[in-house]
C-alpha cells in the first residue's frame, strides 16, 4: 500500500494451540511492564498518535495527497485492541496457516473506554463468522462490495480522534476558508507533547536501535509499523540531521523489510503488529 519514502522524493495440533495461547497470556501479563511509563505523558492510542504524526502542525489538517493513512488508522485499532488483550489471532493448529489467512477472535468484551475501539469490537462481536486481518482493515474502512456488511464502517474516524487529541489539550480547532468552502481544522496547540513523541520514535532507531524486533517496545514498534502503513513514516525523520536521516531510514526500512511470518513467530505478543504490517505489504 505504501512504501518507505525518502528525502528528496516525496505447533503443532493441539499441544502447540495451548503453548501458543500460553506465550500469549504471559505475554499480555508483561505488557505493562515493557512499556515506558511517565507521569507526565499525555496516554495516547495508537491512532491518536499517528493521526498526530500525520497533522501539519500550523494547518492542522493532513496532507490532501495522503490516501494510506485511513486504512493505517483501522490497523492500529486492530493492534491496539490486541495490546489491550480484547482481540487476538487464532492459534496455530495443525496445519499451520499464514498470518492473512488466521482469523481474529474475541478475546474480552470489556469496554476499553475509547468510543472507536468499543465500537470495533461490538462489530467484532456480532460477525457470524471470523475475518482476517486484512478483511477487517477493509470493512472498517468500508472497502467492501457487498452492503450487508457496510455497517462495519467506522465514520468520521480522523475527525473523531482529532476532537479527542482536543480534549488530550494537545489540538485546538479551528476555521479556515478554502476558497468555496469552510474546514474545520485542528492546528497542534501542545508542540512539546508532538515532540516527546517524535524523540521516541527517532532515539528508537538511533540512540536506543537494538536490531531485534522482538526486544523493542510493542508500541515502539507497532507505531513505526502504522507510520509506515500511514505513508507518515517521512514526518517522523524529517527534523534529524542528514547522516541521521539515513541511519533511520535504513535501519527503519530493515526491519519493516523482516518476514512478518518470522518474527510473529517469535512470540512476546506482536502477532497482531505482524499481521497488520504482513496486510499492508500485500495491499
């Protein structure tokens, strides 16, 4: 769907079924403990996150040439559902499937307390029969021919996220004319907080690169994953010094390059980030 943009251009049977669900849970029991925890960071979803990534930070609106960021913003409710252990992969049988053709499953029904996440997996919930990875990707973006299944839809997503960057006190609104028309626009208010984020994804890479997926942080990773769906990846090394930039850009273009299929395989809990990154290579 996207591809890495640089400057200048714009197991078996059962046995195996319960080892894999085990890995999972010890997994999720870890969640929180590899993840970075600051008090005085603002919580981001993933969406958020990259919607925030995407904004230019006077206009506050997203690049108009930009038709890849919709459909990475549904892949990061499917990750972050995952990361919250309300959704997960089916496991590993017998016959060994690829990662596109696994389903995803309920795991947990609890409200998460976000309105886009809640609202996937009510849509989840009700589906007679499982879908894909790339399957949902393509009804949350409405990508689908047959009518029975548009109410799977999410509307209004970057809008809505936009609102709840708002009341994060990260974006503010605004008015702007477009010649024939009105816009609402969500200019950055809160630069340091942007920042912050930038500096992770950048010292990810750099300062603190470790060359081995399964060693970073789920989020790290599952956001470099989602930048590079969103055709946002640019924005995140736009401010590094040039040998900086290419440092990045190569290291990030590496591991985007691993075989997903590989390193889900490896457990840690980043089926899921695997499986988006696998849908978007095929897209």
């Amino acid at each position: 769907m996207t591809t890495l943009t640089h400057r200048g251009r714009r197991a078996e049977g059962r046995g195996s079924e319960r080892k894999g669900e085990a890995e999972e849970e010890a997994a999720d029991r870890e969640l929180n403990e590899d993840e970075p925890d600051d008090s005085k960071d603002i919580r981001l979803t993933l969406m958020e996150e990259v919607l925030l990534l995407g904004l230019k930070d006077k206009e506050g609106y997203t690049s108009f040439w930009n038709d890849c960021i919709s459909s990475g913003l549904r892949g990061g409710i499917l990750i972050e559902l995952a990361l919250r252990g309300r959704i997960r992969l089916e496991p590993l049988a017998l016959r060994k499937k690829r990662l596109l053709e696994r389903k995803v499953l309920l795991k947990s029904d609890a409200p998460t307390g976000d309105v886009l996440l809640d609202e996937t997996l009510r849509h989840i919930k009700a589906t007679e029969t499982a879908e894909t990875v790339q399957t949902w990707i393509e009804l949350l973006t409405g990508e689908t021919w047959n009518p029975f299944k548009l109410q799977y839809q999410l509307r209004n997503v970057r809008e809505r996220l936009a609102k709840a960057l708002v009341e994060k006190g990260i974006l503010t609104t605004e008015k702007q004319n477009f010649l024939l028309f009105d816009m609402t626009t969500h200019p950055v208010c809160n630069a340091s907080e942007k920042q912050r984020l930038l500096k992770r994804l950048q010292e990810s890479v750099l300062e603190r690169w470790v060359n081995e997926p399964q060693r970073m942080e789920r989020r790290t990773l599952a956001l470099l994953v989602l930048a590079h769906a969103s055709d946002v990846l640019e924005n995140v090394f736009a401010s590094l010094a040039d040998d900086k930039y290419d440092v990045a850009m190569n290291r990030t273009k590496d591991l985007l390059d691993m075989d997903p299929e590989v390193e889900a395989a490896k457990g840690k809990g980043m089926e899921m980030i695997w499986a988006v990154l696998a849908a978007f290579n095929k897209s």
